[in-house]
C-alpha cells in the first residue's frame, strides 16, 4: 500500500491506519461488494461501497473512510485494494498497482458524491448500485422527478417509513462522467430532507445509512421496492396508490386514475385538506390533543429518555430554544446540558413545551414531540381521531374513485397518521396517498404550496384542491397555482369580507 500526503496526517499514523478497526472495514468491503456482484448491483465494474470505519473516541465526521476503486472487477476486489481517506475526503494511502492486465489504482469516480452523502447527512455508510431495478424504474415514466411507493412492508425497512407512508425517492438525470452528478445529487438531497437515497436516471441509486448495516438493509428494501413496482407496472396495477388498483388513463406513477367525480371545475383535483377546522373540530385539537400533550410531556420524556426518538426530539427542542433565547421569545427557558442531569433537563424542556402549547406554535421541533406523546395515548387507547361526519364518506367515496388525497397539516406526519389511523369510523389511513407537516415549510407561505406540487409531480399546481379554514393559508396556496377553498365547520374563526374564495360546509358539496 502506497502512503500519500493525507493532508496533515503524518506518516507515523501508519500504525493505525492499518490496524484492527480498519483492516476490517477493508476486508468487509471486499466481501459486501462479492455479495452484491451475485445480486447484479456492481457488474461490469461499475457500483461502489464507501464505509466509515467506526471509532468511538472519534467524531463521526472526522473517522476514516475506506472506499472501493474504480474500474475494479468488483467480486474479485481484495481488502488491499481499498483506499483510505480523511473525514474531509484527503487521499491518505491508495493501493499499490498491479501487474498487467490490471490497470492503475484509481479511487472510485463517486467519491464526490459519496462526500455530500457524508457531508450532508452524517452518514455511516453509502452505497452506489447499478441494480436493474433501480435502473429500469427511472425509465418507467421519463418525464418523472420522484419515484412513489405506498402501502408496501418493505417501506418499513427504510428509514423514517412505515407501512402506510408514501415513499419518496428524488431521480435525478444521468450524465456522462459520474462526477458530474455532484450537483444534481446535492440539490436533491437538500430539497428531500427525509430522502436516503436517490435515484439516477438509466444508471442505478445512491443509497446512505447511519451505518453500514443501515445502508445496507435500505439498498435491499429499495431493489425489493422497485422490483415490486416493475412488476405490478407489467400486471397493470398501479404501485403509487393505497389500493394498488388497475392503472387507468390519465397521469399518475405510469398514468393515473381518471379523477370522475370531483365537481364542476375541481374536475381532476387531487385533494389537500387540513386537519384542524377542516376534517376536524378545533375543539378536538385545543381541549384533547393539546392539553393532553401538555399533561404528559414531563412523563413522556422521563420514560423514554434514552431513546433514540426522544434523543432527537430534545436536539430539536435545544436548537428551537436556543434560537427563541437569541430573538427573546417570551417563555423560552435556556436548558442545561445532559450532565446537569436528567431531572433537570426534563424540567426546562416541559417549561418549554408548555410555553410553545400555549403561544400556539407552528414549529417542527414542538409538533414532532407530541406526536410522539400522542403515540402513546391513541396505543393507549386514551385517545381516538375525531372528523366531521362528512369527512370519512368523502374520503371512501374519493378512494373508490381513485382519487389521489394528501393531507397538509402544522402537526406532525406521526400525528396525522395517528389522528387519521385510530378513529370512530376505522382506520381512514387507506384512503389517503401521503402527509406533509411544516417540514416542506410554514402554511402561510407559498414556497410552501411550490415544494407539495412539485412533490406530488402534478403537470399544473392547479390540479391540487387546497382545503383549509384559514384564509391567509388559501391566499399562500393559491399564489403558488393551487385551487383552493374555504372549510366552514362549527366554531371555526369568522371569516373576513370579500376573501374571495369559495366555502364549503362539507366535503360532499366538492
């Protein structure tokens, strides 16, 4: 192995850059890259595999990275073959060349893309397949941006997902030289802030886990995903769709269903509705939800504090209040590190919790955590969905339509699904194609409305039918192209003269 200028890494780092930790990753690369040669994902020498080799005393972004060489017959690639590299992408040692017919070492051509994968999302791990799969689902539709499963176990696999999420995958378009999908590859990674993976167009996936094990299970749920979607697409079913019913014509994941049934000039509309005033009573949101995630927050996080999700919804509780302490938000109450103890960083985080509640904020940090004390109470049984009675007519009636509806709320998707997932009437989550919360963005602006359009692939954002009991949320909508209308429910907020927008006072009336 040749020694390279690492960039500040002395030579008398050899030692360990050949010990244990990283002779294993070296060795577990070669044998994932045979595994994955037999699954026809690195043929021909193309794919890749890019591990972080995992050391506790070492900041995840600093650790090494071992990565495959390009051009390298991928089955037979030995643990020698791989190159180490700084946490910021430095060439530390590569493998040392081969007699012919074996040509010159060279790092393998995803390299930059890889680093935006660890850049960009602390990743543990990456992999690049040229699978059939990933490349034949692209082709499907040539003119689609995102690949769009629901309904499917293997959702469950990838993470963030379950079974009754929809599955977003960004398909960016292929180029000549792979390097020079960088760009494209970072600006859909920033645009798809759940995504761990995307698609490039006639070529294969990049696929990123926290750690090796995590890449690798999501590469498998992915192939297994599109491969089911090729073939329901060859049976003339429909894979975007709750149901997976006969593809009708019309534009959809291949085409989509005719949207009969919508009327007058919301004639092929795929629904949005809101959640609070619109499907729902405020009443149940203000005198149900709220007080009972204020009741039991302080519970909630004492009982799952060593969590992996309540770790995470504490980094975002610390990184709102900190930004509130900066612009002097009333309530914000600054919480002490994790080594003031337990006690202590629980009390500040309910005294935050509970001023947030009470100013009524649209923020991801605070509807996240509900969500997750609501989990508790509908498994609990102590909570249960409450809508309009029009609303679950409505919804089966647009289903059987194959009608695509999506919901838009300031709550959490947790929250939507187990809002929408534990009711009176059943489990309504079936009729429903996708959730979006304040992750794409505030409902009172219009980038917003922009982000969901283009999400849902729409050819015009008129063909999206906005629902919501808020004006100023309407006005937003309709400035990015969308329909949209006004729910008049009982004991919504009196609306203004000349708002200019049609009402409804339910949904059989659409």
């Amino acid at each position: 192995m040749a020694a390279v200028n690492g960039g500040g890494v002395s030579l008398a780092s050899q030692a360990y850059m050949e010990g244990k930790a990283v002779k294993e990753t070296r060795a577990l690369v070669a044998d994932l890259c045979r595994q994955f040669y037999s699954l026809g994902w690195v043929s021909g020498t193309g794919g890749s595999i890019t591990i972080k080799v995992h050391d506790d005393c070492i900041p995840k972004p600093q650790q090494l990275i071992l990565m495959s060489p390009s051009g390298v017959q991928k089955e037979r690639m030995e643990a020698d073959d791989m190159y180490v590299m700084s946490g910021n992408g430095s060439i530390l040692y590569a493998p040392s060349p081969k007699p012919y017919p074996h040509k010159p070492p060279k790092c393998s051509d995803c390299a930059p893309l890889f680093m935006k994968a660890y850049e960009m999302r602390d990743a543990g791990g990456v992999i690049h397949s040229h699978g059939m799969e990933s490349c034949l689902v692209t082709m499907l539709n040539p003119s689609a941006k995102e690949f769009r499963i629901t309904h499917m176990e293997m959702i469950k696999g990838i993470k963030g997902h379950g079974y009754y999420d929809e599955l977003v995958v960004p398909i960016i378009e292929n180029t000549a030289y792979e390097n020079e999908l960088t760009e494209s590859l970072t600006k859909a990674i920033e645009a798809y802030p759940k995504t761990t993976a995307v698609l490039v167009r006639n070529h294969g996936i990049y696929v990123w886990g926290d750690t090796w094990i995590s890449a690798k299970t999501q590469a498998e749920c992915y192939h297994y995903l599109f491969d089911a979607a090729i073939k329901l697409h060859q049976m003339g079913l429909d894979w975007s769709t709750p149901s997976h019913g006969p593809i009708q014509q019309g534009r959809g994941a291949i085409s989509a269903p005719v949207k009969a049934g919508l009327k007058d000039s919301n004639h092929n509309s795929e629904p949005l509705p809101d959640i609070e005033g619109t499907t729902t009573p405020i009443t149940f949101v203000a005198d149900v939800l709220f007080p009972y995630a204020r009741d039991n927050v302080g519970k909630h996080l004492s009982a799952t504090y060593d969590t992996e999700d309540t770790q995470e919804d504490i980094k975002l509780l610390r990184s709102q209040v900190e930004d509130d302490l900066a612009q002097g938000i009333d309530g914000a109450v600054s919480i002490p590190p994790n080594d003031a103890g337990k006690d202590a960083v629980i009390a500040a985080l309910v005294a935050n919790v509970e001023a947030m509640i009470r100013a009524d904020r649209k923020i991801t940090a605070l509807k996240q955590l509900q969500g997750h004390v609501w989990r508790t109470g509908f498994q609990n049984n102590e909570l249960k969905g409450e809508f309009y009675n029009d609303v679950p007519e409505a919804l089966q009636s647009w289903h059987s339509l194959g009608i695509k509806v999506y919901i838009y709320s300031s709550g959490s998707r947790l929250a939507q699904r187990l809002i929408f997932g534990n009711t009176k009437s059943g489990d309504l989550r079936k009729y429903l194609s996708g959730f979006f919360d304040t992750n794409v963005g505030n409902k009172r602006e219009t980038s917003s409305y922009i982000q969901i359009s283009e999400s849902l692939g729409v050819d015009n954002p008129s063909e999206i039918l906005f629902l919501t009991d808020v004006v100023q949320e309407a006005v937003a909508a309709k400035a990015a192209g969308l329909k949209a209308m006004i729910s008049v429910r009982p004991g919504n907020a009196p609306l203004p003269e000349n708002h200019g927008f049609k009402t409804i006072n339910s949904f059989l009336e659409i």
